[in-house]
C-alpha cells in the first residue's frame, strides 16, 4: 500500500518535471514558428508572441517569390552538406581501414598520428593563416568544405574500433585467398559490413555541415557564396550594428532598407531548422547510438 | 625475432602498399588542418607583417606574450572562461543525471521515448539558430519578455543586450539548454546498463526508491560520471565560441562578462587586426589546454585503464 502510494508519487514527480524541461526545450522552437507567421505589423506593435493577433504567410510567400539570396544559400548549404559528408565518410574510412588492420606494419605510429592531433592543436590563428595563405580558400566553396570539418581524428579511431571488432579476420582472409585485392576487399567486403557506424558518423558529419557557420564567418565575405547560416548571422549582425549606432541615422535608415522584416528573419530560421527537425524521428536511433559510443570509448 | 631481409621486406610493402594509399588523403588531410597549424604557433613569436609574408616577419621573442600578460584582458579572459566552465560542467552535470534518472523511473516508455527526444532537440541547432531564439525572447523593441512577461508582472523593460549583470545567467542557462540532453542520453545508457537484479534485492529488503538511486544507482554510475567530468575538465581551457559570440550578439557593452580565450582570439584576429595578441593568446590557449588534456587523462588512467584516452 505505502509502496504504491510511493511509487506513483515518483510517477507524478518524474512526468511533471520532465513536462517542463521538455516545454522549456520546444517553446523557443514554437515562438520562433509562430513568428514568422505573424502579421509584421503585429509584431511591430506586440513583439513576438505565442498568439499572435493577426497571423499572415506574407514572409514565406516573400521568401519562395523574391528572395533569390536565400534559395541560394540554401542551395549552398545542401550542397556543402552532401558533399561534405561524402567526401568525409570516404576519407575517414579509408584512413581508419588500414590502421584497423592487425598485420599492418607501422600502424601504430600511423595510429598516434591521427590521435596526437586529438591532444593538441594550433588554434584559430595559424589556422587560418594556412588556409589563407598557404591555401588561397579565402572566398571559395572549399573553405565552407575543408577546414576543421572534413575529418577528425575522433571518428577516425571511433571507425577503427568499429572495424576491428566487428569485421571477422577470417572474412578477410579467405576474400584474400579467393584472390580479391585489399582495395577490392575494403569496398566489397568492409564497408557493405559497416552500414551501422557509416549511418552514425555520415549523420554527425552531415549535421555538423548543415549547422556550421564558423568557416563562413571567418573565410567567406563575398554574399554569394554565404550559406544559410551565414545569411542569418549577417542579418543579426546588422541588427546589432543598427542597435548600437542608432545615432548615425542616415547609415540606419540606408541599412534599415535591406534588413529583412522581423517575420522574414524568423522565416528563413524556420526553413534552416526545419530539415533537421523533420529528419530527426528518421534519424534519431543512430544519433543516440552515436552519443553512447562516442561517449564510452573516444 | 629475426629481421627481415630485405626482398622480403620488399615483399610485404609491396603486398601493404595498397592499404598505405589508402591512409592518404586522410594523412594529408590531418597534415594540412592540424600539423601545419601547429607549426604555424611560431607566429606567436613573430611581428607578423605582410608585405615581408608570414614566415619572413621579424622575430620578436616573448613580446607578444608581455603584452598580453600585462593587459588586463588575459586575467579576464581566463577567469571568465575557467569560471563559465566549472559552473557549466557542475550544473549539466546536475541536470543530466536527474533528468537521467527520472526518465528511468518512468513507466509509460512511449512518454519517456518522448521526453528524450524532445530534451535532445537544442543539441541539433547551430548557435545562429539559438541566437535567434534568443533575440525573440531577448529584443528590446519586440522581445517576448519584454513584450509579453515583464508588462505582464509589472515589470520595466530591460535592455538586456547591453546590461552585463544578466549575462552570466543567460549564458549558463542557454548552454545547460542545449547541452544537457547530450550528457543525459550518456548517463541514460549508463543506468539502464544496471543489473535489475539488484533492484529486485532491494525492493525485497524494502528499501525505498530515494534510497535505491542514492544506494545502488549513482554510486554505479559514478564511474562514468567522473570520467566524463575529467574529459570536461581536460577541455576547460577552451569555450564554445558560438555560444560567447551569436547569443550576447557580439555587444561590445558586454564584453567584461562574455569575453572568453576563443572570442578574444577571433577578435584579435578578424576585426582588430592584432595578430600578436591573438596568437599569443591563441598559444596561450594551446599549451595550458594541451596540459590539463594530459593530467586529466592521467587521472582518468589511474581510475580506469579501458576510460583513458591513452
């Protein structure tokens, strides 16, 4: 009896909490929905709202009829997704393969190479100085692709761990026996056998390309080659320019021609949030996956 | 063991050699973003000018290094960033294992598939993305609060964009915000890995749930708790850039409590032009952040062997 009372007590606490940690987590997301379907004059006059007062598809129809800058940006920002997450799966497996490989001789010098750069690294400056420099990426579609995201040493070794205990050395050997090259078994044999840290990896690429802004930021000022998150966070920047510099009118009311409307804003951040939240049910077994094993073994 | 001769080392590289292509592009790739970045933290010795190119500056000795350590930026820098980190990892720590556990206790699985997934949802968003959420509830013209809640309290407006004191709750609340759920999906696997056994023993013995989490649970998931403590802690020297720059929207009326090590780099660099601050600071960042790496792994070694990073 008391053991009932107990337990449904915990029941009771457990889901009323949870309840607002959830709501505290989807509001934001449903302000923002909700915004960019309010009438901007409404917005003007209320501010953002969860009910808006008078509600108008003025934004979307703004941003699908006139916006050329944005369809582009989107397109840019699928584009690097794809590519990006491609290129970084081939090379990732193709470097965590061989030194997957118990047989292979200086594989674990090769192995240290790959994890020193987990330990230490240069940081932003030289960074950046070697792919402006040395590399001439400033303003190219290879500085959205390249720097910092195209691999890392974590998903290296995470892909090795994976090949090493889950790829039966007498698969292998016998592929081997049949005469099948190592370039020949590595396609046919390893990666049709590693659909299931493909998927994990190819998802963590695949969002960290999506959400990045950062290689936009610091390599790219030419507009045309901005991608959706860089767009917005030139638009908030804007904003903030504007706020601070409310004295110099004559720059203001110049820029307030070009800033996009207070609804508009919020359109554009819906149509880069929804692919991913729409995805998310699809994709969300791998992404947990992805997390524990990152977090068990890095 | 004796050495190979050499037709027969010949041999076996020539038999590897496919597998060592392979590792190519990966290797260069590593050598282009990462060695030659690490080569290149000799310009934090250098009077970096253009005109001579980078590698032909003069060499200028630790001044760099003088001037940033005799600014008061680099006392403020790596307070703000050593304090934002201690407070982030203690209360995500806090917030993850509750919420871990509370979903463990739920019975009705299908709700609890769903809270996990919703507190998962600020973790997808890029920062851009967050800064928005924060400016419509933040804006001084239009902002929710300002709009909606604070009149609704009787409140004045707040400008929040440009009055320091907020900032270190809003940072901390927006950081808890989007990396909880993370860190409790983690701690999540780590509870219901427990052997139920032990549960049936103590629900038998009478105990009650309070004393079953604080008897069997936590101290069973200690281990991944302080293993995942002492890899936050190896990273305590770096911030999230994104989160010290998009949310308080880059306002310069804040920097005393938003400044960090990575925004003081990336501003010395892209919009002062102050390459010796920022690569001194930069090196700065690298060395102490490369130290406590290894302690932290040395630790986390001497706990448990299989958690050690090496």
């Amino acid at each position: 009896m008391n053991r009932n009372i107990e337990s449904r007590a915990w029941q009771w606490a457990g889901h009323s909490i949870l309840l607002v940690y959830a709501a505290a987590c989807v509001l934001p997301f449903l302000l923002l929905l909700t915004s960019s379907v309010t009438d901007e004059s409404t917005i003007i006059k209320n501010g953002y709202s969860f009910f808006p007062e008078k509600f108008s598809l003025e934004a979307y129809r703004y941003l699908w009829n006139e916006s050329t800058d944005i369809l582009r940006a989107y397109g840019i920002t699928v584009f690097v997704t794809v590519v990006g997450t491609t290129l970084s799966l081939a090379i990732t497996s193709m470097l965590a393969y061989p030194i997957s490989r118990r047989d292979l001789p200086y594989r674990n010098p090769l192995a240290f190479y790959v994890f020193f750069t987990m330990l230490f690294n240069g940081g932003l400056v030289p960074t950046y100085f070697v792919f402006t420099q040395v590399f001439d990426m400033k303003n190219s579609l290879a500085a959205l692709l390249i720097p910092a995201l195209l691999m890392n040493g974590f998903n290296v070794l995470l892909m090795r761990t994976f090949f090493m205990t889950t790829i039966p050395p007498a698969v292998l050997e016998s592929a081997k026996m049949d005469g099948a090259g190592e370039i020949r078994i590595f396609y046919s044999i390893v990666l049709p056998l590693s659909t299931p840290i493909m998927a994990t990896i190819g998802l963590f690429q695949a969002i960290a390309y999506w959400n990045d802004w950062f290689n936009g930021l610091i390599y790219i000022t030419d507009p045309k080659l901005f991608s959706l998150q860089n767009i917005l966070n030139r638009i908030m920047s804007d904003i903030q320019f504007l706020s601070t510099n409310a004295a110099m009118s004559a720059r203001a009311s110049e820029s307030m021609m070009t800033l996009p409307s207070a609804s508009f804003r919020m359109a554009i951040v819906v149509v880069g949030v929804i692919p991913i939240l729409l995805a998310y049910p699809f994709f969300q077994k791998y992404f947990v996956k992805g997390i524990t094993i990152g977090a068990v073994k890095g | 063991m004796q050495k190979p001769t050499a037709p027969k080392r010949w041999l076996t590289m020539k038999t590897y050699a496919p597998l060592y292509l392979l590792t190519l592009p990966g290797l260069l790739y590593l050598l282009i973003n990462n060695y030659m970045p690490m080569f290149g933290l000799v310009i934090a010795f250098k009077d970096v000018n253009f005109s001579k190119g980078i590698l032909g500056s003069d060499w200028v000795g630790f001044k760099n290094f003088e001037y940033l350590f005799k600014s008061s930026d680099a006392i403020l820098i790596t307070r703000n960033t050593l304090l934002y980190n201690a407070v982030f990892i203690v209360l995500n720590l806090i917030v993850a294992v509750g919420v871990a556990i509370l979903l463990n206790e739920i019975r009705n699985k299908l709700l609890a598939r769903f809270y996990q997934s919703v507190v998962l949802l600020p973790y997808l968003i890029s920062m851009v993305i967050v800064s928005y959420l924060g400016y419509a509830l933040l804006s001084m013209d239009t902002g929710f609060l300002n709009k909606t809640i604070l009149p609704a309290l009787g409140m004045e407006e707040i400008a929040w964009y440009n009055e320091p004191k907020y900032w270190p709750y809003i940072l901390t609340l927006v950081h808890t915000w989007k990396g909880a759920g993370f860190l409790c999906v983690v701690y999540l696997a780590a509870i219901i890995g427990i052997d139920q056994e032990y549960y049936e023993a103590a629900t038998l013995d009478g105990a009650s749930k309070w004393q079953q989490i604080r008897s069997i649970t936590l101290p069973l998931i200690t281990p991944v708790i302080i293993m995942m403590t002492l890899l936050a802690i190896g990273r305590i020297f770096y911030s999230d850039f994104g989160l010290f720059y998009q949310v308080p929207m880059d306002s310069g009326s804040l920097f005393n409590v938003t400044n960090v090590i990575d925004t003081y780099v990336y501003r010395g660099l892209m919009q002062l032009g102050d390459i010796g601050m920022s690569s001194a600071a930069g090196m700065y960042q690298s060395l102490v952040g490369f130290v406590l790496v290894l302690l932290s792994n040395y630790v986390v070694r001497k706990i448990n062997r299989e958690n050690a990073l090496f």
